[in-house]
C-alpha cells in the first residue's frame, strides 16, 4: 500500500502520536500538587511540547532527502 506524500505536518502520524502526548501531559499534570507548577509540571509540559515542534522544525520543514533521512 503505498501513501500519499504528506502535505502538512498535521498529516504525519508522528506528529500525531506527539500532539497527543502534549495533551495526556497536560491533563495529568494538572493534578500534580501547586507546589509543583514551577518545578516537575512546568519541565514536563515543556519536554513534551518540545517533541512536536521539533518534529515541525526539524524533520517536516527540511525539503531535501538527505536532510529528511
């Protein structure tokens, strides 16, 4: 079965899987003690947004081959 080239980053399914990530993070870390909020919720939410966007910035805008392997 042979896919369609993506067109977006919205359309890889890596980005996909990480997007849902962000937002399990968010949602349990929510729960997390407020004594929290600037030490372990902060650093977790900001580990996990960091893994789209450099899937973004890093993988889809490249436009070579070479670059995207």
């Amino acid at each position: 079965m042979k896919r369609e080239p993506a067109k977006n980053f919205r359309d890889l399914i890596v980005w996909q899987k990480a997007h849902q990530l962000v937002l399990e993070v968010y949602g349990f870390s929510s729960n997390f003690p407020k004594t929290e909020t600037y030490g372990l919720t902060s650093q977790l939410r900001r580990a996990s947004v960091s893994v789209p966007a450099n899937i973004i910035v890093e993988g889809f805008r490249k436009k070579g081959l070479a670059d995207k392997i």
